[in-house]
C-alpha cells in the first residue's frame, strides 16, 4: 500500500469527476510549494498525466466512463498487483483486508511453496495492539519466517474467486555504516594521471581509492554516474542523462588493463594509439584544452577494435559466458540496441519502424544480422564491469570499509538505449522536472520520461530492482540523486513549460522496500540526495529504512527558528556531510565571493550586482563567524578577520566533523583550492559543464600523481584525520 500523503486540497478550476479520477491514479491537482501556498495544477497537466497512465480524459464523457471504471476495479480487486511484507511477519493490510478463510499461498524465489487460511484470532488468543490489522495475526502463519525476497502470493477467497500478487518481503532497515568515515567526492572523468587517455578513468578511480585509503585513511571514495552515454558526436556530457543506467559506460575503461590488450596482432598500431592519447592527455594537462569525451572514446573504441581480434584464453573466456548467462535479455537488449545505432543513429525514434520495437521480428533479423557488433557491445559491457568489480575490491583492501560509492541519475535519455529496451514502463509524451521555486521560477525539465507507477507495480518493480541489482555488483554504497523521485516526481507534458507539470506519486513503501532489500542483499549503503524542496514525511521514511540523507553545510540553517548556521550538534546524524557538490560553487569560490562573479560574467544573474554580492558576502561572513566562535578558525574565539581561502575550507571540514554525521565526504577540487564548478545549473553552451579536469587555485590542472604530493591536501587531511579520531 502506498504510504499515506498529506491530503492535498482539491483544485477548484478542475471538474469534482476529474479530480476524483487524478487521485485514484496518483495524480496530484496541486502541490504545495510552500507550507502556506497551495498552487492547483492545470488541466493540461492533469490530463496529459493521466493519458500517460492509459487513461482517456478527452471528452467529460470519456472522464465518467473511466472513473467508473477505476473505482469499480479497486472495489473488487482482492489484492493490489505488489504487496509488501515486512520481514518481521507483519501482515500487510492488504492481506488483513482478505475475509475469514482466505487460503493463502506464497512461492518464494528459492522454490518452496507455504500455504495456510487466514482468519481472525480463535477466542483466547491476544488481541492484536491498537491501531493493528484486524487480522494481524490470521495468516496461517503463512507469512512467518519468510526469507526476504520477491515472492509469488495467491490468493483465493471462499467464494471461489483467486487473485495473485507479487510479494516483497524486505527487512526493516538497512543497518548503518559500522564505523563513521571520511571520504573523497570527485567528478571521475575530472581525474587525470599520467596514465589517462584524455580523462580520468577506472585505472585511475582504483590507484585513488588505493591511495585514499592507505594514506588518508579514507572511507570511500563517491564519483559521478559511470551510466552508458548515447553515442555521436557530440556526446551530452552530462552524466546524469545517459542512454542507460543498467550498464556502464565503456569510456571508462583503462585500456592497458584489459588483459588482451598486451597481445594484439599489431603492436605498433597499439603504440601509436597510445601515443595519440598521450597528445590528448598533454592537451589538457598543458595547453588548457577541456576534457574531450569525443576525442577520448574514438581513440579507446579503435583499441577496443583492436584488442578484441585476440582470443579469449579458457578462464577468461568462462567469465565472459557467465557474465552473458547473468545479464540475459537485458544485456542483449543493450548492446542490440548499440549495434542498430552504429547503422540508424542513437535515435530509435527515427529508426525503421520494425525496428523501433526491441521485440519486433525485424530486430530479431537484425540482431542475428548484426551479431558479430552486439558481441561486441556485450564484451564491453563485461570489460567494464569487470574494471568497476575491480576498483571496489581495491577500494576494501585498502582498508576503506565502504569502498566506492556509484550515482544512480533519475532517469534515462529519451532517445537511448533503456527507454528503447524497457518502453513499456515509461509515460510517453512526459518528461520529469522540478516545479518553479525560489529559485527558478520558470520551473525545471529535465528531458527524462518518467517510470509509470502502475507498469512498475503490475511488474513487481522487476525494472528497479534489476537496476539496483547492475548497480550493488560493484558498490560498496549508492547515492540516489533526487531522492525524493522514490515518493513523486514532477511530470511536464512534452512540448508545455515546466509550470503546466504536475507531480505523480509513487509507491514508495514498494520502492523502499526493494531498495533496502537489493543494498541488504549486497551490504552496501545507500545515500538519498535529499536537497531541495522535500515532501512532508519523506525524510522521515527514508530515515525509518535506513537511507542516509545528504547535508551541504551552507544550507543547514534553523530554517523552522532564527534561520541562523545550525549548530553542528544539531546535525544529523544519518547522513552524508558536505561542504559542496558537483552542482554547487567550490568552498574556495564561496569564500572569495567568485561564484557570484562567475555568474554575473555569463549574464545569469537576475537582480543587480552589488545586491547578490551583498548576499553572498554577508551569507559566508556569518558562516566565518560561527566558526571562529567555535574556535576552528587560526586566532583566538571571536576573531572574525577575514581568514585565507585555504584556512576557511580547513575550518569548514573541522566543523563537518564536529556533527555526527555518519559520513563526511571532501569534494576532492576543494584540497587543492580549485574555484570553479564541475556543472553550472542554467547554463548549456556558456560553461564547459562536464569538461573541466581538477584543477588548483590558478586554475592549473593537477594531476593525480601531483594530488598524492599536494602539500595543501595533506595539510587538509590532516585536519580531517586529527578531527576524525577526536
């Protein structure tokens, strides 16, 4: 069952028929951006939601027809088509709901079958507490000891009528990181070592970690979503649109490092690809060149090319086959659809018509046609994934007790791979954003499709959790962007702004429930990017579940009080801490005030100069004098002079220590004073979001190999480790 909602207050403009069916499908007909403002959504959102949903809204007529139709299906649906089960044998008040004498049967995963009649409690035995199913303990004790897992549950009720479900059951919690750790956020591609082909890769995410945890005594190390691009020049950059999320992008591979490599038929043509990237490397390393992912990928692909005309030896070869037994038809799928892009494009939208069904007789043709490139799609896929096992274990062994932490981005491009593979689970003509706010008043599109709710459910959410499970093969934990997706999500009809969306809801007691039990599965930890505009009761939900939050010390002010920097007593504790991220201005720029110059020089200010610097200046200031009053600036308490740039970011780690949060995470670009962002939110062709290689306070990038010796980022760990074990 969903998990309860604030009730939202009807919208006046939309007919009582209307609104009554929008909130029999979890469409909202307002949201409230403010906890005193209440904003009706329109009938163009309303609409063109539910006719993502399947539900036809065109005429009043048609309206009537279908909220008969729903409100007679849930009245006599016996069960919704996912229930949810605690692993403690809680009865779900779906199964509560059941009449006396229902016979149960449960199929769990590993193929035993339970049965038993629910039934209220025989005279004599205890009452169920307050508040408590009525049949909570009336189950045939069918529910009792399940293993967690996604079972089969049938059930047929005395009048002879049967209905089946899908059955999740999931621990209560995930438990939380064993020790509290510090750790290093970095953009992986900003990485480059003298080893890199023109950006950083998974060569260089391990040599991190390795070090990290050896000599920093780091706890893990975050990066970026590693997620499939959409292929062509030019390539999106942001990693947070990719063409899939189920597979990792083959970009990342260190190529020296795959095996075959060292025994291609043509060593010289090997060396002077090697040679090539040396030039791409230099270039960004020395001529202030950005980071080309283009470039990069034509120079691995000719070597991947290469390396794969060698045969793979026995063991070698028994990996591959395993790993292509794993991933089944969605790695087919996958690299099905690479395979088809290389001759038609990256958008299935413009392919032959036969095509653009993955399970079409034409693609059937085309896949055993094209069969020798879907190999090809499929060994990197494993190539890849077999570096990213790679990195976590390097990560454990250096003695980081969570390893590497993945992104998982919201969603998928519209025109790649998983929305080609999986069609049937997005809304078509939907795209997810975020509605206007103080800070964007046009609103957010973000040009994702969103999940439908319902194929979700009716699926017993088996996309997510293959996801999720892609992912725990090689995380030691995962961040989930935009969190707050598990619960609702912001849905824009195609081709109207932003303002005519409107949020749908989610299961989200199903999309915890998954959630947990895929991290508990892996004993991994998960972290929900929980900032922004957040709906009452969520933070609360995912807290119950075990889901760390994320903290950015500039906006942890007492916001229900004064308003003033919140205490670092009052902290969370469950919780990833930061000082940045990769949408937000370093620590260095914000004490110098150089974001706001950054934006005023792109036009993207929205109110005059002198104001926003006024802001920003009196904003830090205040944040510089908790600090000194706390005696984590130089100088004695109250000392409020202007510190250096480089003793503000050490006084803004030893606060973040100070709290007690479970985690704290140093954005890796802030150890070594680099004042610019990886990504600048409102910009596309102003800024080279994406492309920008760590760098230091002048802007010179640094290596790898130079952070190791960085003077500034040992003083900086130092700092963080005498914190840390205090």
């Amino acid at each position: 069952m969903p998990a309860a909602r604030p009730a939202e207050p009807p919208a006046e403009d939309l007919p009582e028929d209307l609104t009554r069916l929008a909130a029999l499908h979890g469409v909202a007909t307002s949201y409230r951006p403010a906890p005193d403002r209440t904003v009706a959504a329109s009938a163009t959102a309303v609409t063109s939601a539910l006719a993502a949903l399947g539900v036809d809204t065109g005429t009043p007529h048609a309206v009537r027809a279908a909220l008969a139709a729903r409100e007679a299906e849930l009245r006599e649906r016996l069960l919704p088509p996912t229930v949810v089960a605690r692993s403690d044998g809680t009865v779900p008040p779906a199964l509560a709901a059941l009449p006396e004498g229902t016979r149960l049967r449960v199929d769990t995963e590993g193929g035993e079958r339970r049965e038993g009649t629910a039934g209220h409690p025989t005279a004599g035995s205890a009452r169920p507490p307050a508040g408590d199913p009525p049949a909570g303990v009336a189950t045939g004790g069918v529910l009792a000891g399940l293993p967690p897992g996604i079972h089969r549950l049938t059930v047929t009720v005395p009048d002879g009528r049967t209905a089946r479900a899908h059955l999740i059951v999931a621990p209560d919690r995930l438990p939380a990181p064993a020790v509290r750790s510090h750790g290093l956020l970095v953009q992986l591609y900003s990485l480059l070592s003298r080893r890199s082909w023109g950006m950083g890769d998974l060569g260089d995410l391990g040599e991190l970690a390795a070090w990290a945890g050896r000599a920093l005594g780091s706890g893990f190390v975050q990066v970026n979503p590693l997620h499939a691009a959409v292929p062509g020049a030019p390539t999106d950059p942001s990693p947070y649109r990719p063409s899939s999320r189920r597979f990792p992008d083959p970009v990342h591979l260190r190529i020296e490092d795959v095996p075959e490599f060292a025994y291609v038929a043509d060593p010289g043509r090997a060396r002077t690809l090697r040679e090539r990237a040396g030039r791409l490397r230099e270039s960004v390393l020395e001529n202030g060149a950005l980071i080309d992912r283009d470039a990069v990928w034509a120079l691995k692909r000719e070597a991947l090319e290469l390396l794969r005309e060698v045969p793979l030896g026995p063991g070698r070869r028994a990996a591959y086959c395993d790993y292509l037994a794993e991933q089944g038809t969605a790695l087919e799928d996958h690299a099905t659809w690479c395979a088809l892009a290389e001759v038609h494009g990256p958008d299935w939208h413009r392919w032959p018509e036969g095509l653009r069904d993955p399970r079409s007789a034409a693609t059937d043709r085309a896949r055993t046609e094209l069969m020798d490139r879907v190999d090809f799609h499929s060994r990197l896929a494993w190539l890849t994934d077999t570096q990213l096992r790679a990195a976590q274990h390097t990560a454990r062994e250096a003695g980081m007790p969570v390893g590497i932490i993945h992104d998982l981005a919201v969603g998928v491009h519209p025109r790649g791979a998983d929305s080609w593979a999986q069609q049937e689970y997005f809304a078509t003509g939907m795209s997810v954003g975020a509605p206007p706010d103080a800070f964007n008043a046009r609103g957010q599109d973000w040009g994702l499709p969103p999940w439908r709710p319902d194929r979700l459910a009716a699926s017993g959410y088996a996309p997510f959790r293959d996801l999720l499970r892609g992912l725990f093969r090689y995380a030691g934990a995962l961040r989930i962007d935009h969190v707050m997706g598990l619960f609702r999500l912001w849905w824009v009809p195609e081709g109207h702004p932003p303002t005519e969306g409107t949020y749908v809801h989610y299961d989200a007691e199903a999309m915890l429930a998954v959630l947990v039990l895929e991290a508990s599965r892996a004993g991994a930890v998960v972290i929900g990017e929980d900032l922004g505009t957040v709906e009452p009761g969520v933070r609360e939900a995912l807290r119950a579940r075990g889901v760390l939050g994320t903290s950015v010390l500039w906006f942890e002010r007492d916001w229900e009080g004064d308003g003033r920097p919140l205490a670092p007593e009052r902290w969370r504790s469950d919780c990833l801490a930061t000082a940045t991220t990769h949408d937000l201005p370093s620590t260095a720029a914000r004490l110098t005030g150089e974001h706001v110059e950054l934006r005023d020089r792109l036009g993207l200010l929205t109110r005059p100069l002198e104001r926003e610097r006024a802001e920003a200046s009196a904003d830090t200031a205040e944040w510089l004098e908790v600090l000194a009053r706390l005696g984590l600036l130089p100088g004695s308490p109250g000392d409020t002079g202007a510190p250096s740039e480089e003793a503000g970011i050490q006084a803004v780690h030893r606060f973040l220590l100070r709290t007690p949060a479970r985690l704290t995470g140093v954005w890796l670009p802030d150890a070594v004073g680099d004042r610019r962002p990886q990504n600048l939110p409102g910009t596309w062709d102003q800024y080279p979001n994406w492309r920008l290689p760590v760098a230091d306070a002048a802007g010179r990038p640094v290596t790898l190999e130079e952070l190791a010796a960085s003077p500034r980022l040992h003083a900086l760990f130092d700092v963080v480790r005498a914190h840390s074990e205090g």
